[in-house]
C-alpha cells in the first residue's frame, strides 16, 4: 500500500501506533516502527530527562546510526505543556533535541503556539520534525491545516479509548466530514478511534484516509505498560463494554482535562455507583478500598472499542503486520466489484 502517510514517512505501512500515557513504552514504539509502520511515545508529566532516555531506548532497539533522526514520534498533551513550558523544565526543546521524526500534539487551549514553536526551532536546523495534531471536530480541523499549517491530521472518533471530546461524532462520520472539509491539497489525515481489523483499516483508507492510528488493539501486547490484572480485564471485554464519562477521572483524582474533554474505558462498579447517585465521597471511598484490596472492580481501566478484538497476547509488531495483510487482501478483494 502507497499512501501519502507512507512517502511522507518512508515507511511500508500505514499504521501508525498511538502515544498512551501509561500504556505506550519505547518498546512499544520502536515494534511499530520496526514492523514497517510507525510509532509514538506518550510524554504526559514524564520529566524531561526520562523522556531522553526512552528515545534512546528507542534508538537502541532500532539500532538508528549516530546522527540520523530518532524513527518514532513523541506524544504531548497541550493543557499539560501550558504547566511545563514555564517551569524550569520545558519539554518541547529537549525533546526536539533528540530529532524524533515526529511531535504529536493533543488537547490544549492553543495549540497552534506549540506547533510554532516546534517551527522555528527547525527552522535553522537541517531535520524538520513531522507535526501530528489530533481532532476531535470539522472546526479544529480547520484549523490546524489552515492556520497552523500542520503536516498530520488525527482525525479522533467518538469510540476512541482515554481521552477525547465526549461530543466528537463516531470515527466514520467525522473522518468523512473533515475530508469534505479539508483543502486540497491538504495535510495528511489519519483514522483513530475503534480500529481493531483489517477490514476496518481497509474500509478507512478507501473512504479516504490516509493511514490510521491503533490503541486499546495493542493494550495487551507485551510491550503495553498496563499491568496484569489490567489486561486480563481487557482479555475478557466483550463487545460493548467501554463507556465515555467524567466519572472514571474523578476517582483517579485526574479531573484537570480541558472543558468538553472526558475519557473512555471499561465499564465496573465505578461506573454504577454514580449511576446509583453515590456522593463522590462514598464513591472515592470505594473506589480506594477497592483498589488497596488489589481488586479489579473499581479499577479504571482506559480503552476504547477496540479492546472487543484485544483477546490475545501478541506482539505489537505482529498485530500490524497481521492487520496490514488483512487490509491488503480485503483491498484486492474489493477490487474484483469493478472488474479490476
């Protein structure tokens, strides 16, 4: 598959693995890419001397030459760079630093001032790093291609797992809105949100896409950070079985995302107390028991539809390779509708 996602990164696939913040590991990252797609890092509050060393783990497990650009991407949420940037350690340009192909920015007021940033940094430096920027709507679409001038648009859908606009349409109907939207030329623009097959990978790029993006289908490979009992949740999810609502950052004591932004994952007992009308008192009290006594009840547990396909334990590098040639051959296959 030729797509403008794979000229534009020089790679073979068009899958690209998304940055989780206390999901996605260098390890994670470097499956991705060496499995011919693309991945990415979540830096979240990691301090910037961490977040080195996780690139040069990166690095090291791709065996990238000295001097050549660091092959996957690093992840920042924008509310959380607005508390960083002006601290005495700012993220931004240590990161640059380090040349990732690319920077992905999500989630904050203004982005557009950190996509000028990552600018003018390049702009006197030989490696130009690749922004990607998420959507959740038409409007910020069209912002971040025509006011930000962005390289990679991720265009988010309603089923995506953590967080996101709880009003974002699902996956299909906003990625056909934007692409309406979009100038053309216009920047590259990827699927995320609920994609677990092939068949839905090969449904996206015919409708328009020109890659797409994975999660929660890699929160049970070996790679993924989440711990044990985690994943054996998500082994045993059935269809159905993630809910978006503030209620699961509420009892992470994490309820400091931008307005509108809420967050997706699998449906417990946390879920029924509010719906019980529980105070927050008594329902943080529960939910605090229920964690110290090790149990899996109440523990918030981020993903998005796509974990009814998360029944496995692969690996990173073999889940995109398999869903590619799933793709490739749903492709041929349609093609014989026209004769071809």
């Amino acid at each position: 598959m030729n797509t403008k996602l794979t000229a534009f990164l020089g790679t073979k696939i068009p899958i690209v693995s998304a940055p989780m913040y206390y999901a996605s590991t260098p390890e994670m990252a470097a499956a991705a890419t060496g499995a011919g797609g693309f991945g990415f890092i979540a830096a979240g509050f990691t301090p910037s001397k961490i977040l080195v060393e996780e690139i040069q783990t990166a690095r090291s497990i791709l065996q990238t030459p000295s001097g050549a650009p660091t092959p996957i991407g690093v992840g920042l949420l924008g509310w959380i760079l607005d508390k960083t940037e002006t601290s005495d350690d700012p993220r931004i340009p240590v990161v640059l630093a380090q040349r990732p192909e690319a920077i992905w920015f999500a989630f904050g007021t203004n982005l557009g001032k950190y996509v000028a940033q990552v600018r003018e940094y390049d702009a006197t430096k030989e490696h130009k790093t690749k922004v990607f920027v998420i959507v959740n709507n038409v409007d910020e679409a069209r912002t971040a291609a025509e006011e930000w001038k962005v390289d990679v648009i991720v265009v988010q859908g309603n089923e995506a797992g953590g967080h996101g606009r709880g009003d974002a349409p699902p996956l299909f109907t906003l990625l056909a809105s934007v692409l309406e939207a979009l100038p053309s030329p216009g920047p590259i623009v990827l699927a995320a949100g609920g994609i677990s097959t092939g068949r839905q990978i090969a449904s996206l790029l015919t409708l328009g896409a020109d890659g797409v993006v994975l999660g929660s289908r890699l929160l049970c490979t070996p790679e993924c950070m989440y711990p044990e009992q985690s994943k054996q949740v998500i082994l045993n999810s059935k269809v159905s079985c993630t809910t978006r609502s503030d209620v699961f950052d509420e009892m992470n004591r994490t309820k400091m995302w931008p307005e509108g932004i809420d967050g997706r994952a699998i449906v417990n007992d946390v879920v029924k107390d509010e719906k019980e009308g529980l105070a927050l008192e008594e329902r943080l009290k529960r939910y605090d028991e229920s964690k110290a006594k090790g149990e899996t009840s109440r523990l918030v547990i981020w993903a998005g539809d796509a974990v009814v396909a998360a029944n496995d334990r692969e690996s990173t590098k073999n889940i995109i390779q398999r869903l590619y040639e799933e793709a490739v051959e749903v492709v041929r296959n349609s093609a014989k509708i026209l004769g071809v």
